[in-house]
C-alpha cells in the first residue's frame, strides 16, 4: 500500500459487523479466565494485553499505523514527543554512558540531554552536523551507546545528512536515532537511509490540528544489537525473569523491551482517546502535508523580496545552503519557515504582533498559521552559544504556515510588514 492508503487502512482492519473506525477502547483494565492465564502474561506481556499504563487496543492500532508509514517493525505512543526523546535514549544507555547529538535540534531537546541526562549520570557530546567523518570519529568512545538528529531541524531548518550520519554510527556499531517530526514519513523516510530508530512529537502534523500533545518511537527492526555493547538488550533483565530481549524477541527487542521495562516503569502512555484523534490526523496527513509544502514554498518566496527580513531558511529553495540535501531525502521542505527580521529581538516581535490572521503561539504545524519567537520561548533557556548552535538568532521567528488559502497568509504578512 502507498502512503495516502496506509493512513486510511494500516493498523486496524475491521471483522464482519465490527465498527468501520477505530473503536476508542476506553478501558484501564482486561479480564482473564484465570490467575494463571495473567501470571502467563506477567512473564510475557507481549502475549496480550496487561494494563492501559502501556497498550490498549486503539493506541496499539495507531503504533501499527505509525510503523507502517515509517516502514519499521513497531512502534510505541509515548504522552509527548519529549518523552519519545527520553524513552529512545534511556532504552540504550544508563549512568556512565554517552551519546552524540548534532546540535541544531529543538531547544527542549536539548535541554533534556544537557541538563536533564547529564544528572543521571549520561553525558550527551553535541557536534556541528557540517563537520568532516574524520572530526565526528574521533568523539565517539567505547561508552557511546547512539548517535542522534533531527530529519528537518527545528528551528533551524537544516536538513539532515542521514546517510552520512549512519554510516558514521554504524561504523561504533552503534544506532542511529533521528527525530521526523517536521517531515513526516510523507515527506521522509529516514529508515530507508539508514537510521535505525524514528522519533516524532505526534503533537505536530501528524496531529495537525493541535488537540492533543504525545510522541511516538519505531523500530526499525534492522540493528544488529550483538555488533555493540548493549547489555539491556543482550543479557538477562532480572525484573522479567531473566528475558534476554535479543534472543525472545529477535528483532523487535528494541520496541519490546522500551514497552515492557520503560513503559512499564514510567506509564508516560497516551490515552485512548487522544490516540483516537490522532488517527483522525492521520487519516488526511497526505492531502495536509501536500498543501503545507505549497503555501509554505510561497510564503518562503515571498519573504525573501522583503527589505525588512534579513534572511530567510526554506529548503525548499534553491538558494537555501541545504537545498540539496532536501532534494535527496524530501519529497517536500513541510510547511515551516524560519526568517530573520531586521532589527533583532524588537524587530521580530514588532512583525509579530502586527499579524491577524497568524497568531502567536507556542506551537508549530497547525492546520493555522502560527508564529513563535524561539529566543524568548522554546529556546529562551539556552545561552547566547547554544542558540548559535542551534541556528537561533535574536531576530528569528519561526512562520508555521496553515492551510488558509495562501494568498490570505501573504495578505496578513504584508500588512504586518508594513
């Protein structure tokens, strides 16, 4: 099945008489015949369902929906795409280990392996993406555990050399994890380049519509996890009865055991019900994803005949400096824009505010155009180096395009430019 197929279809197939969408399964618990039939599934929880903490029927359709378009061997929803983050680094590494992570990722993200990670003890070595194979070697040590980036950084908009990225970490033997939020397996594939785990904030198009907040993992099924050193994964885990993941689940063992121990641990799982309109996003993500690369490609051309804006970040065009590497892993540059207004802080929050029709708002790939001012929001608590690195300057503003009829949304910006 392509893609515009696997959103309305993938993840639940109905029986005969049984309900055409995905039944919301609005229950924490499931009943069993016997004390010895759950004492079968407390030794192995894959066999069926345990407790809503971590699966339940309708966010188990929409995992097997999510792995489908990102063509991995499963998935799990987590509550929000920050926890996705956590949840895929803690399954690899404990205190003492690190991992490396471009930096031009979201500010959140990066406060959570700076700050967060390094006081339990696991140390996350941020690298320039643009640096030479020979530069980014010589940071790995036996103790790396996962190389990290962003498919479409946000905000910074630099596209992701996955390949490259890849082959750099598989040649540690270690895997690499890249967040697809902005993307979406619709406009990126990045298991078919080479990374061996996804990440999204569901939150964003996926969603589409900005109801509900949650994040998801895939697996792609395909790392060879006896080629390094991941004692999680291949040696006994005492709180399962000595289950070896690797040798139980073969390949699924990475999604299993980040389920059966994380999962189990933490309980940061999504409701039925939000999993319920999430689907509801899915099933149009590629009409939606399709307008989103046509108004922002506009909006983005528009900007850059602007006198009053310094600079303008699409990969979309072909001035951008990473055009070609969105030619190669994008089918579409999605529908953000990031501009530099002149006159720094001032001057973007003045362009700001003058908007009507895009509001501000702490938020990004709504079906409504929206502004942010990352310096004073998602990345205010980075410092004057770190917003640097992750490509923030004073006066950029980060314009997510909705699907308004475009030439409403260059209407809105002209007026407020003026």
């Amino acid at each position: 099945m392509r893609d515009e197929t696997k959103c309305l279809h993938a993840g639940y197939t109905p029986k005969n008489a049984e309900p055409r969408v995905v039944p919301i399964v609005q229950s924490t618990t499931y009943r069993y015949d016997s004390a010895e039939d759950i004492g079968a599934v407390f030794d192995d929880p894959s066999k069926s369902l345990i407790y809503s903490r971590f699966e339940n029927p309708t966010v188990m359709a929409v995992e097997d929906k999510i792995a489908a378009l990102e063509g991995g061997i499963g998935a799990m929803c987590t509550s929000s795409g920050q926890m996705a983050s956590l949840l895929s680094i803690l399954n690899l590494c404990s205190a003492g280990d690190n991992f490396i992570s471009v930096s031009t990722i979201y500010g959140g993200t990066v406060n959570l392996f700076a700050a967060t990670l390094k006081k339990l003890g696991i140390e996350c070595v941020f690298v320039d993406a643009n640096a030479d194979e020979e530069t980014l070697d010589r940071v790995f040590t036996k103790n790396t555990k996962a190389v990290f980036g962003e498919s479409l950084a946000n905000p910074a908009l630099a596209v992701l050399d996955i390949e490259k990225f890849a082959s750099l970490a598989h040649r540690h033997h270690v895997p690499l994890i890249v967040d697809n939020t902005f993307p979406t397996p619709v406009l990126c594939k990045p298991i078919e380049y080479g990374a061996d785990v996804v990440i999204h904030s569901t939150s964003k198009y996926l969603d589409g519509h900005a109801l509900q907040v949650g994040g998801v993992i895939v697996d792609s099924g395909r790392f060879d996890w006896h080629g390094g050193s991941f004692p999680g994964l291949t040696e006994p885990d005492p709180t399962y009865h000595g289950i070896v993941y690797t040798e139980t689940y073969g390949k699924m063992a990475y999604i299993l055991k980040a389920r059966m121990q994380l999962m189990r641990d933490f309980g940061a799982y999504p409701s039925a019900h939000s999993a319920f309109l999430l689907n509801l996003g899915l099933e149009t993500l590629p009409l939606r994803m399709e307008r989103y690369c046509e108004n922002a490609l506009k909006v983005a051309q528009y900007f850059l005949k602007s006198p009053k804006i310094e600079s303008v970040r699409y990969p979309g065009l072909p001035d951008d400096p990473d055009y070609a590497l969105a030619q190669k892993y994008l089918k579409g540059a999605s529908g953000v824009v990031t501009v530099v207004v002149k006159g720094g802080r001032k001057g973007a929050i003045t362009f700001m505010d003058a908007l009507k029709l895009a509001s501000n708002q702490v938020h990004v790939a709504d079906i409504r155009s929206c502004v942010q001012h990352p310096a004073s929001s998602t990345h205010r608590q980075l410092t004057d180096e770190q917003l640097a690195a992750a490509g923030v300057h004073p006066g950029t503003v980060r314009f997510s395009v909705g699907l308004e009829h475009v030439d409403d949304i260059l209407a809105d910006i002209e007026q407020a430019m003026a």
